[in-house]
C-alpha cells in the first residue's frame, strides 16, 4: 500500500515523516499526471503546488478553518487530500467532480473560486465576519504572483494589511500565471530575497524575550524596524501594514509548516511568500509550463496532446497577424493569456505592437482606449468570463468617446470542462448593452475572418467578435456579408441562429425535414446593431419563431429579437426560447452540455416540434 492509499483525511498527514512525506509528494504527482492525461485540466500549477498543499493542511484544519484559493485551479491536490480521490474518476465531466473550489462539493471548499485576485477580499471578509461574530476560526488565502497582479488584489491588500485582523496570505510565486510574469509586480518579487534563517531568528528572539523581557524586547524592535526601514530596501507588505515571511522554497514543506505556524501564531496580517516551480516533477510540463497550464488529453510518456486541431483561436490570431502586417496601427493586447488568444505568433512577428498586460483586463480595456484615441487600432483578444470583469471601462474607457477598439471576445458560449466559472454565457447580454459597441458573431473560420478585418479596418466605434472555444463543426460558409442571412427557407417555423448554434439549427432542420416539418433558418452575423427585418419577414411567413443560444436568457438575443418584433407589431403566434437559463453552467464536455441544455440537433428540434404543438415553454 502507498503513502497516498493512506490518507482518508488531512489529519491523516500530521503522524508521516519526512520520508513518507516525500514519497507522498511523489505518488501525488504520478496520479495527477496519470488523472489529468485522461481528463483534461490544469496541471502545471498543480504539480508546482504539491508540497504547498501538503504544509498547509499539516497546519490548518480546513473543514473548520477558511482556505480561499486564488485562482482555485490549484486545488487538485487539497481534493485529493481532502477525501475526494473517486471523484477524479469522472472529473471535470457532466455531473462529476468540478476542476475548482466549490463549496457545494464539500466542506473543505470555503468559497467558489475561477477568477484571478480575489483571495484577498475575500478572505479579509471572512476574518472580518469571524471577529464581528465571535467565532474562533483561522483565516488563509493562497493567491498565485500572476492574480498578484490584478488591481483587485492590491485593493484587497490595502485593506487587509492595516486591518489588523488575524489571517495570513500566502504567496505562491512561480513566475508564471499562464505564461512568463510581467509587469512591475513581477520585477518586485524577482528582487524580494530574505534569508530563512531571518525567520527564525525572528521567531526565537520573540518567543525568548517577549515574555520575560519586554521592555528590552520593545526596545530592540522598535530599533530594528529603524534600521531595517533606513537600510533594508522597501518591501512593499511591510510597507502595506503585513508582517513578511519569505521567501522560502516552496518544496520543502518543513520550511513552509514552519513558517505557516509562525505566521498564525502573530494574530495579524502575515504574508508568507514561497516559490515554487511551475511543473515541478514532470519534465514535460517543467520544460513548457505554458503548454500544460489548460490541457487536454495527452500522452502521459511525453505529454504531447492527443487531439491537435485547429480552432478558433488560432485562426484569430493568424488573421489578425495578416491585418497588422497590411496596417502598422494595429496592436494586439492580452490579460496573461497570449498562446489561449492565439497571439503567440503576433508576438513573435510584431513584438512591439504586442502588449501583455498580466492578469488585469480592466486595465488592458481602459489601455485600449488611451491607444485608440491616440490614432492606434488596439485588439484585445480575452475570454468572454475574463471581460466581465471590465464592463465600467467598456463603458467609460471605450464607448463614451466612440473609439474604435476591437474586443477579440474568445470562449463565448458553452466552454465546457472548466464548469461555472468559465462558461460565456453572459456577453451577449453585457456587450450589446454598451452604447455603439458592434457585436459580430462568426459561425465558421471563414466567418470569423471576415468579420475581424470588417471590424479591425472598416469599422468606427468599438467592435466585438464573439467566437467559441474549439474547432469550426459542420458550418464552414460564409454568410457574413449581410446582418442577417437566410441559409435554408421554409414555411412552418423561423429558427433564428448565431455563433456555434448555427451548425445545430441547420441539423435541426435536416431532422425535421425527415419528419415532414419545413424549417426556415434565418443566421443572425452581426447581434449589434441588430436588423430585426429578416427575422421579422420570416416570421410573418411561419407565424412560428425558435431562438437558440448558449448564453443567459436575460439579456440575450432570444428576448431582444421578440422584443424588436413586438415593437414592429410583427410578433409570432407561436414561440420558443432555448437557452442557458440563468447562465449558471456546471462542468462537462459542450457536446453532454448542448445535449442537457437543449441546445444541440436533436434538443432544437425538439423544441420546434413542441412549439407547433402548442406546448408551453418549459
């Protein structure tokens, strides 16, 4: 029986050695390697953050202590630890084992956790509501140097560090978020060295002349602050009221429990800072971190992929790399995600109108529209959940001025695996909501070129081109030339499509066809401005209308469309909208997800067939 095979429960780590410890190490990273081969997910971060794990759980007691990871795809091994082993057996899928935090899941699991740089706020609430409420809890956050990065970690930081309230940060710095750090932030930490035996000295000196010479201890303190703040380089926790620790060796978990316990023991805000390796373990992911931050299935023997085909990503960033070459006006920005953009060979062909910014896309927004008004024509290519978090500088950076920025919006719609957090399902609503945006919505590669370099060079304002994660499907045409285009005409019902769903609806109605029902599919391209009047000279043909879409109900082009036609006073007699809901997703591969959701051929279909019978919506 293995070391792993014994632990039921964090406690059961307290009683190994340090033999036995090490040997769990390992056998920890063989089954990461072995699971995440066979799954998909995040393995980079994981294998860089075993020991990490490891110390933390010999310190707290996570079921009853708050844990906040930042971001939670570094959680493998702290499930693995915490009774979840089984549960890798159908990770990440429809119904199985989620790839993030989630308290749902289990007690261990203190808050959902999928964006960067939240860990701090978050656990600064909870120590908060722990000394409000008189509980007697301990408080932690792991936050990754990447999501250091972001400004709302530095807001967190602000507060927490003169809070006074008891919680400890620790600072897992790798170097990395998904490629190579940069930024200010990242030059700092490259710089912040303090040695260990520092720490203890520290600790020793405390425990020896605080209770039994005070005032000799005040005096001596006070001093060393003096010199260190005249002497010693700025550290800028210090600086923000934290007691600093580090940094250490992120792999020596006696070190790291060390300096854990110490830091809870001072009952005010700590930061311990590590430094792990990004892979550490597995040579394939040491020698190319990057490529095994997001992976599928792969090859455990050599980590290359198992299925390598072009998707979405990629063709945006060759055609964009083609425009910059015919305008030196364009730019291409990113929030920490160059090769998941697909700008990895813009970067290499024009270095200097690439711009990562790290994990910061409100910044990179309102960055786009200083180079906008400036005569550049910026592209910031980000995931639809990441720009979320930007919506104020869409509005108040970009679209008040009208300034021509272009939003590379990739992963709209269903994503899949990465479950809740990670889903598109809310830029319909939010994008064509921002005054002047255009919103473009390709179905195909062809598509997806077209519309960006109708929004990279003839254009005005600000412009988003939606497009899903993965490859291009059944539809490959191009009927973007047009808002609205109708790709097959019929007279019993008006299914009108966008983005991903198109290849769906057009299935739909070959199925329908079959059983003697004649499909119209209207094919929305361009959602904003939305040009509602071939959807309603269809409808006034069918009488019948079924919107499908991989998004949020509220919002989405479902109720805008039926809302525009109202208005025209050209409304159906019958109609179907089908949906994500509220847009809240679980884990699962997006073919288990369209089939659960309604949203592939066969759930279309049956919604059409259900529609002309009158049922109600459900």
């Amino acid at each position: 029986m293995g070391c792993l095979d014994k632990i039921q429960s964090p406690s059961d780590l307290r009683g190994l050695d340090e033999a036995e410890l090490s040997e769990l190490c390992a056998e920890i990273r063989r089954f990461l390697v072995d699971s995440v081969s066979r799954s998909g997910g995040h393995l980079a971060s994981n294998l860089g953050a075993v020991e990490l794990t490891l110390a933390i759980h010999r310190v707290y007691d996570t079921a009853r202590d708050r844990l906040v990871f930042d971001v939670g795809h570094q959680c493998y091994t702290h499930k693995l630890l915490t009774g979840r082993r089984e549960g890798f057996e159908h990770f990440r899928e429809y119904g199985g084992m989620s790839g993030f935090p989630k308290p749902s899941e289990s007690a261990h699991d203190a808050f959902v956790a999928g964006h960067a740089s939240n860990s701090v706020s978050v656990a600064l609430g909870m120590a908060r509501a722990r000394t409000a409420l008189g509980a007697d809890y301990d408080v932690a956050a792991v936050i990754g140097d990447g999501a250091l990065g972001g400004g709302l970690a530095f807001e967190g930081l602000s507060d927490a560090g003169h809070s006074g309230e008891p919680l400890v940060i620790i600072l897992n710095d790798n170097g990395m978020s998904i490629n190579r750090n940069v930024g200010g932030t990242a030059d700092m930490l490259d710089r912040m060295r303090t040695r260990p035996e520092y720490i203890n000295f520290k600790r020793w000196y405390r425990s020896v002349f605080a209770p039994h010479v005070p005032g000799l201890y005040r005096f001596t303190h006070q001093a060393k602050r003096w010199i260190k703040e005249r002497v010693i380089p700025e550290n800028v926790f210090d600086d923000l009221g934290f007691e600093y620790i580090g940094p250490m060796d992120g792999h020596d978990i006696h070190k790291i429990e060390t300096a854990l316990r110490w830091a809870r023991e001072q009952k005010k805000p700590c930061l311990v800072h590590v430094v792990t390796r990004k892979g550490h373990g597995y040579a394939p992911a040491e020698q190319r971190p990057e490529s095994f931050h997001g992976v599928g299935p792969f090859d455990p023997r050599t980590g290359e992929p198992l299925n390598a085909e072009e998707d979405y990503s990629a063709v945006f960033g060759r055609e964009l790399t083609k425009l910059a070459a015919e305008d030196g006006r364009v730019a291409a920005i990113t929030a920490a995600m160059s090769e998941g953009t697909g700008l990895d060979g813009f970067r290499q062909a024009f270095p200097k109108r690439f711009f990562d910014v790290g994990i910061a896309e409100g910044h990179a927004c309102a960055m786009a529209g200083g180079m906008a008004a400036q005569g550049m024509i910026p592209v910031f290519a980000v995931y639809s959940t990441f720009l979320q978090r930007a919506y104020d500088m869409l509005i108040h950076d970009v679209a008040l001025m009208h300034l021509h920025t272009v939003f590379a919006v990739d992963r709209a719609g269903i994503v899949g695996k990465d479950g809740q957090t990670h889903q598109g399902a809310f830029d319909v609503a939010y994008l064509t909501s921002v005054p002047h945006m255009t919103v473009y919505a390709p179905a195909s590669f062809a598509e997806l070129a077209s519309m960006l370099r109708r929004a990279v060079l003839e254009d005005e304002g600000p412009v988003a081109v939606r497009y899903p994660r993965g490859g291009e499907g059944d539809y490959a045409a191009d009927h973007s030339a047009a808002p609205c285009a109708v790709l097959r005409e019929g007279s019993d019902v008006t299914v009108a499509a966008y983005g991903a769903e198109t290849a769906c609806a057009l299935a739909a109605a070959e199925l329908l066809e079959k059983q003697g029902v004649s499909v119209e599919i209207v094919k929305i391209s361009r959602l904003a401005p939305l040009d509602i009047e071939p959807v309603a000279a269809s409808v006034k043909k069918t009488g019948a209308l079924v919107v499908p879409e991989d998004v949020c109900e509220a919002g989405g082009m479902g109720e805008q469309i039926l809302a525009g036609l109202a208005l025209k006073g050209a409304a159906p007699s019958k109609a179907r909208l089908v949906n994500l809901g509220d847009g809240i997703l679980p884990n699962g591969a997006p073919d288990e997800l369209r089939r659960v959701t309604g949203l592939d051929a066969e759930g279309i279909a049956r919604a059409v067939r259900e529609t002309l019978d009158g049922k109600d919506q459900t």
